[in-house]
C-alpha cells in the first residue's frame, strides 16, 4: 500500500491546485461556471486520483489511477494555455505553472514505471 500523504507526486500536486485556486480566483466573474471551474475541477482530480490509486492497495490500480491523474494534468495543462491566450493568465504565470507542469508529469512518469507489471 502506498501513503498517499508521503508521496511528494500527491504533495506537490496539491501544491498546484492550491495555486490553481488562487489565480483562477482572479478570473472575471463571468467564468465563475465556466473555464475557472473546469480548471479547479482537472486541478483538483490529480491529487485525488493519485490518493485513489494508493488507497486500492496494489500496483497495478495505481498505475491505473496515475493515468488518470496523468489526464488531468494534460486536461489542465491546455485550459490554462487557453486561459493565457485569452488574457486571464499573464505569461509569467502561465510560465510557471507550465514549469509545474511538467515536474509533476515527470515525477508520476517516474513513480508509475518504479512500480511493478
């Protein structure tokens, strides 16, 4: 069984939902049922299926449950770049979050081929 709470793919991916939270709260008003919550909702999946995964209790439903969370991440990963073209990201953010990104991508790439067939 894997300790979600020690795992740093699931403490670094609740790091990202809670910047996902604080600069999607600067979104217009107008997006509140839209786009901000499409990315909260692919934002908050990714830590939430990784503790789904270690809580099956076998290797093979966590690598399942990795995949789903690798979805989500891609999902939010292109919100956010419509969210920049369409001005509600500036580019330093955007770029940062990008950077983020593509830790934690590396970081589940990593765990899930550590894990047995």
């Amino acid at each position: 069984m894997h300790r979600y709470k020690d795992m740093l793919i699931w403490k670094e991916s609740m790091d990202l939902v809670e910047q996902i939270y604080l600069i999607s709260d600067k979104f217009p008003k107008t997006e509140q049922f839209g786009l901000s919550s499409q990315i909260r909702r692919s934002a908050v999946s990714i830590p939430s299926n990784i503790a789904e995964g270690a809580g099956r209790n076998s290797d093979p439903e966590m690598k399942r449950f990795l995949h789903y969370a690798m979805g989500s991440i891609y999902e939010l990963n292109t919100q956010l770049m419509l969210a920049s073209r369409i001005g509600y990201i500036n580019n330093e953010d955007a770029e940062k979050l990008e950077k983020r990104i593509e830790q934690i991508v590396k970081m589940m790439q990593n765990f899930k081929n550590q894990l047995p067939v």
